[in-house]
C-alpha cells in the first residue's frame, strides 16, 4: 500500500527565514496531496493542496512542489512568522481504502522570534 | 456552521470499559471519517463512510466499530477498551468521494486515555 515519509521531524527557524519540509511516497497512482496545519489542542486544516497534473502552486507565502518522477513533493514557508508555528502533515491518496489518504507523520515547526 | 464537532473532548476509561465518540458535521457532506493520531504515527483511518447507509473499513480498524445514524453523525464505539486504545481520535468529512480530491474537513478532537 502507499506509504508517506516526512522530514524533519523537527525545524526549529528563526522568524522571517525559509522553512521547507518534504515528504515522499511510494504509490506512483497517488494523484493528490494535501498539506494540513495543526495548532495545539486543534484539528488539521487543509493550508494547500496540488494535484498530479501539476508541479508548483503557490498561495501568499506557501507553496507546494511535485515531482512525480522522484515522487516526492515539498512544503515551503517564505517569511516565516511566529504564528506559523505548528505541526504539518503531508498526505498522499491512495488506491487502498476507496482513494484515501494516507498521513506523513509530521513535522513540528518552531518559528523562534 | 459550526463545522465538524466531537463530544466529548476528554475521557479516560478503564481498560474493559466501552464507550461512543460522537461526530457530527452541519456541512451536508456525504462522506465521514475516524482517524486516530498517535505520537510519531501521523494519522491513521479508522474507519469511513462514503455515504450515508454505508461504512467501510480503514487501516486499523480492530476494536473498534461505527455507525453512520445520518447524513450527519458518524460515532465510533470502543466495546472494550485497551490501553493500546489511548489517542487522539479525529473525526473528517468531505462533501463527496470522487477521482478529484476535495477537502476534508476536521474536528477537533477526543483525547482518550485507557488506563
């Protein structure tokens, strides 16, 4: 089945500097992938999200890479600020399951001012 | 619109117990999910249901079982309860399963403890 790997685990970045977070996966039918923020004692909300068919996107200070031959993508954050501070997980869908998603196991981003 | 809530927020039960975590959604969306997260683990699918009327099984699914009551409310039931059972559980919904993924939507979560 699809399997996710995210790194780092941890990133410790000092406010207004770059942090990128990657993940791979194994699944090469995989044809969407989400990147979710989770703040402290909150659920996971969706912050961006590419599809196959597509390699850059990009939204204010976030942007999401593919690149499906080496099947990884990555989660860059420009001008980091303290508020940026949280847990991030990459997902990949899935064949298994009816086309699920399938999680990274996060990264803990501590934006220091 | 409140989203997606759960109840309760905590609970801690001793290993044996049973109880049911509620989750309900006022977006109209078919589709709910039970994922559990786990230090260092992500999130893992518990169980879904792409409809209402229908449930399937995810990635963990064993010791647990579900209901779909509506289009609205998703529960997941612990019969007994295991240590192994302590996490974080999240309950998604998205408007619909299709080819072309759209957002899934969280709540925000039972921390549940098994002692």
């Amino acid at each position: 089945g699809e399997n996710v790997e995210q790194h780092p685990s941890t990133l410790s970045v000092q406010e207004g500097d770059s942090a990128v977070i990657k993940c791979t996966y194994s699944d090469s039918a995989s044809n969407y992938f989400p990147w979710y923020k989770q703040e402290l004692g909150k659920g996971p909300q969706l912050i961006i999200d590419i599809r196959s068919n597509v390699g850059e996107k990009k939204d204010q200070r976030i942007a999401v890479t593919l690149n499906k031959t080496a099947k990884h993508f990555s989660l860059h954050i420009t001008e980091t600020q303290p508020e940026d501070s949280a847990v991030y997980f990459c997902a990949a869908s899935t064949r298994e399951y009816g086309n699920k998603l399938v999680f990274g196991a996060g990264t803990i981003l501590r934006v220091k001012s | 619109n409140a989203g997606v809530t759960q109840t309760p927020k905590f609970q801690v039960l001793k290993t044996g117990q049973s109880m049911t975590l509620q989750c309900a959604q006022d977006m109209n969306h078919n589709s709910m999910y039970w994922y559990r997260q786990d230090p260092g683990m992500g999130l893992r699918l518990i169980y879904y249901s792409a409809s209402e009327g229908t449930t399937d099984k995810g990635e963990v699914p064993n010791g647990y079982n579900v209901s779909r009551l509506n289009k609205r409310e998703f529960s997941l039931r612990l019969e007994s309860a295991a240590p192994s059972q302590t996490s974080v559980y999240f309950c998604a919904s998205r408007l619909q399963e299709s080819l072309y993924y759209n957002e899934q939507f969280f709540g925000p979560g039972t921390r549940l403890t098994v002692l």
